[in-house]
C-alpha cells in the first residue's frame, strides 16, 4: 500500500516546505503539543508514542497529555550525578501512575504504567 510522507511539526515561524515531507505548524513560538496530537488524530492517529528526553516527558505531562509511561530498567551500573526523567519548568508535581505490565528479557525490564 501507499505510504504517508513522514509529518514534520514545527511552529509557524520555522514552517517551510522540505521536499518529501508534510510541515504542520503547531504554535508560534513553541510547538503546541496539544494541538500536534489534534493535528494527529485529524490524519487518523489515535495512538501515539512519544520519545523524547526529560523535558519533552515534563511538557507533554504538564500539559495533562500523557496516559501511559513505559519505562525501561537496564541492569548497568553507572556513574555518579543521575538526573531525573522529567525536568523543566513544564512539571508541576508528582503524579501518581499504577503499574498494568512487566516484562523481563535477560535481565532488562520494561514496565508500563497508566496515569
């Protein structure tokens, strides 16, 4: 079948026109992480995974949008000065999540979580 042309998000002051993929604006200074999930589902994508780093995590839970966390736990000792998975002005505060799987695979975990 058809494939979809990969969908670049971005705000309006950086949309432009890059050969072979589809430019969303969703924001004007900063992407508007709401308004990419509307742009999403308007294209029939209901279900989305989001991997980013501790700031992306602290926007799309700041912004109530986050119901499922997976996280996955690497038997690796490693130094020292670990930080947090969420950080940035975007968190307001701890949320609480239930565990709903666990699976195990030499020695790594992955866990799922519901918010």
């Amino acid at each position: 079948g058809a494939t979809a042309p990969p969908l670049l998000v971005t705000t309006t002051g950086e949309a432009r026109d890059i050969p072979g993929c589809e430019t969303v604006a969703a924001g004007d200074d900063a992407v508007d992480l709401a308004a990419v999930l509307d742009q999403l589902a308007q294209r029939g994508l209901r279900s989305v995974l989001c991997e980013g780093g501790p700031s992306l995590l602290a926007a799309v839970t700041g912004a109530g949008l986050l119901d499922e966390l997976c996280l996955t736990y690497s038997p690796v000792l490693a130094g020292p000065g670990a930080g947090r998975i969420v950080h940035g002005e975007a968190w307001a505060s701890a949320k609480p999540v239930r565990l709903v799987g666990l699976l195990e695979d030499a020695g790594l975990l992955l866990a799922r979580y519901e918010l």
